[in-house]
C-alpha cells in the first residue's frame, strides 16, 4: 500500500512536470508565433519619416519661399528623431548619414536666405538631394527588417 502511495506520487510528480513542461514549452511557441508575425516599433516611424521625407521634396520654395522648407526640414528631424530612439543603435550609421545630411541642409538654408530665389534654389539643391538619399537608404535599411 505504502509502494502504491508512492507510485501514484511519482505518476502524480511526473504528470505535473509534464504538463508544466508542456506549458512552457507552448508559451515559448506562442510567444515566438505571436512575436514574428508583428512588426518592430520603429516600422511605423520609418513610415512617418518616408512621409515627411516625401513632403519636403514637395516644397516649392519659389512660391512659398523658405520659410516652407524650414517647416518640412523640422517635420523630417522631428520624425528622423523618433525614428532613432525607437530603433536605438539599429541603424546608427544611416542615422548619423541623415542627421548629417540634415544639418548641411540647415547651412544651406541660413545661406539661402539672403539670395535671390534662383540662388537659392541652386544653394538648396544638393543639401536636399542628400536628405532624400540618407532618408531612403534609412527607410529601406528599415524595411529589410519590417
């Protein structure tokens, strides 16, 4: 009897470390599933910083002047900075590439200012294509991951 008592404990022991392993081991697969399907935080801030990215280079300083680029540049930091700190290290050599990029664009800006609007135009043209560049080369490095 004393044997019996002891068998079902051991059955019992065995039956409980079974269905726990079993437990976790369906908590680890769901966990896995259920993680793999969604998407990286920083995915949606890419997203926001193509769009912002896509609306400074529809500025049209000629008729807007620049104050309207100086708009769109802040939208572009603003979301370049979002994007960032929520991808932390991820992508340091293309952030670094943008914020680069950014602050030439800044330069350019100021120098802008006190030409004539064809001058102007001529000033911001590379600046703005770099932005562009490191902007794409950031979203799309993104995208391989989202």
């Amino acid at each position: 009897m004393a044997g019996d008592r002891a068998r079902r404990r051991y059955r019992g022991g065995r039956a409980g470390v079974s269905a726990a392993l079993a437990l976790i081991v369906g908590l680890g697969g769901v966990a896995a599933c259920s993680s793999s399907p969604s998407k990286p935080a920083y995915c949606t801030d890419a997203d926001q910083l193509k769009t912002s990215v896509d609306a400074l280079g529809n500025v049209d300083v000629a008729s807007n002047g620049l104050s309207s680029l100086t708009t769109a540049v802040k939208n572009v930091q603003t979301s370049a900075t979002t994007f960032a700190n929520e991808a932390k290290s991820t992508f340091a050599p293309q952030t670094t590439a943008l914020k680069q990029a950014l602050t030439s664009l800044n330069t350019a800006i100021t120098t802008a200012k006190g030409q004539s609007v064809a001058a102007a135009v001529s000033t911001l043209a590379a600046p703005l294509a770099q932005v562009k560049t490191s902007a794409t080369q950031l979203v799309n490095a993104a995208k391989d991951k989202c």
